[in-house]
C-alpha cells in the first residue's frame, strides 16, 4: 500500500483539514475515553511544529444530517486542548460563514475543531457541494481516521479529489499493521475468526482461507461448521441455512492448502448466565436444550500450539461468549498466550473487531499485542480484502 504522506510536505503557514476520528465514548457530557483523542496527536502536532494551521474534522454519532445538540462536538475541545498543551477554538459549523470566520482568524500552529460533519446530510451522500464547501477552508487535506475509510463520504473521499491529499500519522500506523500481517506477512500466518455469525463473516472466511497457511474457527460460527459436518448441536447458535457454505468453505481450504482449525471439543450449558454449570463435553454430546458456549480445553491446547508453530497472527471475534464467565476461558487463554509469544519476540499479532478489543482487554493484553485495530467496520472491510474509497484517494 503505497500512499502520500505528511513527510512529503512543507505544511507552513497552509489551512490543513485534518479528518479525524472523534467518536468517543461519552458519558453525562463528557469524554469518558480519549484514546481517539490520543490517537490523533502525533500528526496534530506535527503539523501545528511544521507551522500548518490544523481544522478538524470530524463526527460524533448519529444525526442523521439534522442538527442534533446532544451530538456537538465541543465539549472535545477542551480535553483536547488540554492533551495538545494548546488552545483548541471550535466553530460551530463545519461550513459557511462561523467556519470560515475561525479559520481566517488563525495563526501558525493554531488548532480549530468544526463542529460535527454529520449536521449536514452532504457529509454521507458525499454531495460534491458539501464537499467543495469543506474544501474551500483548506489548502491541503489529511485522513487520518481509518475508521471511516470504508465510507465514501465528503469528508472522506469526496474533499480529496478537490484538495491535495495525504495519509495522517495514526492513519499510516494502522494501514502499515495491517499490512504486516495480510500484505506481506512472515510466513506461517495463522487467522483466528470468531464471534457469533458466520453469515456477516462469509467474506472474511474467504478472503483469509485463500491467504492464510491455517485458520481457525471460534465461537458461534464454528457450530455451523460442525452442525454442517453433522454434529449435534441442540439449542446453539447455529445458521443452519449456512451449512452448505461451511461445506463449501471447507473444500476451499482443501483446495487452497490452507489448514483448518475446527473444534475438537466444546462448552456447553443450558444458557449464558453467571453461576450455570459448565460442562466440557466431547463433539456431538449436547443435550437437549443444552447450548455450546465456548472452546473446549483440548481446542484452545490446540489452537495455542498453532501459535506456537507459526510467525504471525491475525485474529477477528471470540472463541466464545465471552461476556458471560466462565464462557470466557477459552478465548482469554488463547489470547493469554499470543500475547506472551509477541512479549518473547516469537509472534507478531495483530487484532480487531469491537467485541474482540472487549476480549483482549477483559484478557489484561491488548496492550500486549503487536497492535489492536478499534476501527471496527474499516479492520473488518480490510479483512474481506475490500478497497477502501477513503484510502484509494491517498494511493501515490
Ligand atoms: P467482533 O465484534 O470482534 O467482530 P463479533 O461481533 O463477530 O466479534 O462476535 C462477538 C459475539 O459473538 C459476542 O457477543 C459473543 O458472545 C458471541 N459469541 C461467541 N461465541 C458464541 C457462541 N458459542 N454462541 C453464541 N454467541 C457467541
Ligand atoms: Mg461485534
């Protein structure tokens, strides 16, 4: 992947709009979170030290093109001011008038947020008005939300075409992990995929079978696997619609040399609740109304020896219902030990997916591994191997 960035530039004195990610978790009013925050602060700062005047842009939830105050984002501007060490104006409006009197009221160095993109419907039909109206504030433009790369929208796709664009620092990170592990990885490469559905997944299935050296499969959608290979499974999750593509995904594994990894034991309780009996059972011994709730014991020794063998992972969805202890076992033990492999220098391993970062923190390892993607569906696209527009537009 090769796009142009900030180290091509001499930013002085220029308008930079700067597209960010700042939907973060709010509580009363409040950040309750600022990664994202943090997460945009190396290329912020390497603007405003190159002398650049840096707008913001950015969106906060859902207003569905309406002004909705509950989703301003000003109450960002003072923690960011305070993480930046510099004052941080805001303008609320990201177009018109109160924009452009914040801009052409700033100086070298100076930092503006706009308010929320998404008060105006232009932002998500990528209306080429809206877009020029953006870009009339700027001279230059840089994505660094890889989050919402996968959208084609103004402040992602439509303004780079009209201004000369570039990749930010935290965007460069992240495509640049991402590419460690499906790019050009070190070979063996293991992917781990779990979660609930296989039918959301299929893609994903297909794009890491035709890459990967093994692949295992975790969590609901491994019952279809084994409900298609004619085990029981009583009152699991289970697609059994799907079966004839779990067939299908296993003869392309076959085909593609790819060695999958299935359940060769199971969890299994009446439902997922606190206090239920757990019981570790053989494949097929499922009892009515029981459910599989997570890996077995010998599938995660199984699945943790495949670490063992291989240079990289990429993983995407838990092994079990992990909400829920002590359905959480199987996927803290094998994210336990991925992440003492990269510690000890044996392993990269990269991860991703809203409920898979929730399992790695529950785990106590995120921080453990090579690198965690938050972008949810942006890291889930990128794993179907899906061109991202928001990315296209920076290729050099
Ligand atoms: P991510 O958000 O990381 O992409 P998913 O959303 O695909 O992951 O899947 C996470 C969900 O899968 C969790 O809510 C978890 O409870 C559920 N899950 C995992 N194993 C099972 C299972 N055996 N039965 C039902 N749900 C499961
Ligand atoms: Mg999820």
């Amino acid at each position: 992947m090769n796009f142009r960035t900030l180290d091509q530039i001499d930013p002085d004195a220029k308008r930079v709009l700067v597209r960010v990610d700042f939907n973060v978790p709010m509580e009363h009013g409040a950040v309750s979170d600022d990664t994202r925050l943090r997460a945009a602060a190396s290329t912020i700062n390497l603007l405003r030290e190159k002398g650049a005047k840096v707008i913001l842009l950015a969106h906060f939830d859902r207003p569905h093109g309406k002004r909705v105050p509950s989703m301003s984002l000003e109450p960002l501007a003072e923690p960011l001011s305070r993480l930046l060490r510099t004052p941080v104006a805001f303008a609320d409006d990201c177009i018109g008038a109160s924009a452009e009197r914040a801009v052409s009221e700033m100086a070298r160095g100076e930092v503006l947020l706009l308010e929320n993109l998404r008060f105006h419907p232009g932002e998500e039909a990528n209306d080429p008005l809206f877009a020029k109206a953006l870009a009339m504030n700027g001279d230059i433009f840089v994505n660094d939300a890889f989050s919402a790369a996968h959208r084609a929208h103004a402040s992602t796709e439509g303004i780079a075409h009209l201004l000369p664009a570039y990749a930010g620092e935290a965007m460069r990170r992240e495509v640049g992990a991402l590419d460690v592990v499906l790019g050009n990885p070190r070979r063996p490469v293991l992917g781990i995929v779990g979660g609930s559905k296989i039918s959301t997944k299929l893609s994903i299935l297909r794009h890491l079978i035709a890459r990967l050296d093994k692949l295992a499969i975790g969590g609901g959608m491994a019952n279809t696997f084994l409900f298609a290979q004619g085990w029981e499974v009583a009152a699991s999750y289970c697609e059994k619609n799907l079966s004839d593509a779990a067939r299908q995904l296993i003869g392309m594994a076959e085909d593609e040399r790819c060695e999958l990894l299935l359940p060769v034991d199971i969890v299994v309780a009446e439902r997922a609740a606190a206090g239920v009996a757990a019981r570790t059972r053989g494949l097929g011994e499922v009892d009515e109304g029981e459910r599989i709730l997570d890996a077995g014991p010998e599938t995660v020794a199984r699945l943790t020896s495949a670490m063992d063998q291989v240079e990289t992972l990429v993983w995407n969805g838990p092994l079990g219902v992990f909400e829920t202890p002590p359905f959480d076992r199987g996927t803290t033990a094998a994210a336990r030990h991925a992440a003492a492999l990269v510690r000890a220098g044996k392993l990269i391993a990269v991860a991703g997916g809203g409920d898979t970062v929730a399992a790695l923190n529950r785990a106590g390892v995120a921080q453990d591994f090579t690198f965690v993607s938050t972008a949810g569906g942006a890291f889930l696209e990128w794993l179907e191997g899906r061109s991202l527009p928001g990315l296209a537009v920076l290729q050099a």
